[in-house]
C-alpha cells in the first residue's frame, strides 16, 4: 500500500537507512509487482519525455483557440538579450516552464506532473537545472522518484485535480513536487524535502482554478511558471536552514481543507475568478464554447 503521509516515508528511511527516492521506488516496486529494472525504465522513460517536450517546442504553432503558443519563445528571446530581472538561470526556468504549458496547449506529449494543466512545472525546474549543471542524469530520474512520492502523498491526503480542490491542488502540487525533488538535487537533508514542498504548498495555497473558457490555457500556462519559480524559492529557503514550521503532512492537510471550502466556481467551472471577467466572455462568445 503506498506511502499515507511524509512522515511514514521517512520512518522507512531511517529505519533501513536509504534515500527518500529509493523508499519510493521500493514502494512502486511493491505496489506494482515490478522489478527494480523495470520501475526505474519506467521512471527514465518520464523523464526522457520532459527533455523530448521541452526540445519538440515551436514557437510558432498556436493552440486551436489561438489563445496561447508563442510565450515559450517570447520568453526565450527575451532570456536571450541577457538582461532579465530575474537571471539568466530562472530566465530558462520560466521559458521551460512556457514551453511546456503551450506544448500542453497544442496537444504534443507531456508528462502529467501531476497534472496536464500543470505539465510545466517539473520540468521547467528539472530538464533546466540538468542542462545547466551537466549533473549526472542518475541523479536527475532519483530527483524525479521524490516528486512521484510527494505527489502520491498528496493524492492520498488531499487531491491533484482542480476540479476538486482548485489550482493549488494541480499548480500548487507540481510546485511542492519540485521543491523537494531539487532540493534534493542540491543535496538537502530527508528533512528539507518535507520542508521545501511544504513552503512551496503554502506559498499557493487557495490558488482557484478558473480556465477562460473551461480551456487549460488561460491563466493556466503562465501560472506554471509560477509554480516552477516558487519552487525554487522554497528549495533555496529549506537549503538555506529555514524550517516550515507547519509540518508537510498537516500542510497537505490544510490545502485539502481549503480546497474542500472553495467554491465550485473556482474549481474548473470556467465560471469565476478571471474565467468571469468581461475579456473572458468575449473569448466564449468568439469561440462558439459551451460551459
């Protein structure tokens, strides 16, 4: 049976003396009645398909609504002319977490971490620090078994779906899910995993999931970019010693009670939130969709 809470996962941890990434993978060899083998394939194969998602952007393709396609490559350019405010590092982050969002869009292959609406984001802070840091892709697919375990956890005790719980439950979770897999990248403590996810979760918390046009394009493309820089930010804050007072498990426990008291309208409905604005209906309107 998969792993309830951070904390049952880091009890197995300490007890035979291995890495929250192998616990994970000795839980899915288990659950999955696989061979070690074959779970890491699988698991290389995932990540194989970020770095072909990433590579197999264009930047001229618009979705169908035409509504989003080219921010990827704005992004990139504008990375490009060397004077972000952010950095040329995070500057690549945020065109990878774009590329990804409007690949989603445009109906190529992505990875659902955890999400398709939130595809962007584990990718954008992953394949980007992998090419950057030329850091040994061994090490990259173990990064990629913490953030299945953390969001296995969090779809155990709360949920992933915006429809049940808004876009912290899909955003939200694919920030926490990279928070602790590059925090252990960069070599963070057992506990600093649990630290990062659970200031990246915060940080998001109560985030609505309101698609102009019931479409996972608007805001849902550009919010993964914010999920993949709030990522970094809790990781950097967990290396840096700081400590989520609130513990992963009950922050976990806190988005699912603010998902469980959000209203339905900002739960995919297309509805409320920016879906309602008046620039919104006219996207409907000219589209011909039905909510």
């Amino acid at each position: 049976m998969s792993y309830q809470s951070v904390e049952e996962a880091y009890a197995r941890c300490r007890k035979d003396g291995i890495e929250f990434w192998k616990a994970i993978q000795l839980e899915d060899m288990d659950e999955n009645g696989i061979t070690e083998e074959d779970s890491w394939r699988r698991m290389k194969g995932m990540w194989q398909a970020m770095l072909d998602g990433i590579a197999a952007y264009e930047p001229d393709e618009m979705s169908a609504s035409g509504l989003v396609g080219k921010e990827g490559g704005l992004m990139e350019a504008y990375q490009k002319k060397g004077d972000t405010l952010c950095g040329d590092f995070m500057a690549k982050v945020m065109t990878n977490a774009l590329k990804m969002g409007c690949n989603n869009a445009c109906m190529k292959r992505i990875v659902a971490a955890p999400t398709a609406g939130a595809c962007g984001v584990l990718p954008a802070v992953l394949v980007t620090y992998y090419q950057e840091y030329q850091v040994p892709e061994e090490k990259m697919i173990e990064a990629m078994y913490v953030a299945a375990g953390i969001g296995q956890i969090i779809a155990n005790r709360a949920y992933l779906a915006g429809a049940s719980g808004g876009c912290q439950a899909e955003i939200g979770s694919g920030s926490g899910m990279a928070a602790a897999a590059i925090c252990y990248v960069r070599g963070g403590a057992l506990e600093q995993l649990g630290d990062a996810c659970a200031m990246a979760l915060k940080n998001l918390m109560g985030l609505v999931c309101d698609p102009v046009g019931g479409l996972v394009e608007v805001p849902c493309v550009k919010r993964n970019v914010g999920g993949a820089v709030n990522a970094l930010a809790a990781a950097d804050m967990a290396l840096a010693g700081i400590v989520s007072q609130i513990p992963v498990d009950q922050t976990i426990d806190a988005m699912k009670e603010v998902g469980d008291k959000m209203d339905v309208s900002l739960r995919e409905t297309g509805y409320g939130g920016v879906a309602n604005t008046p620039v919104a209906a006219e996207v409907v309107k000219r589209l011909g969709l039905t909510l």
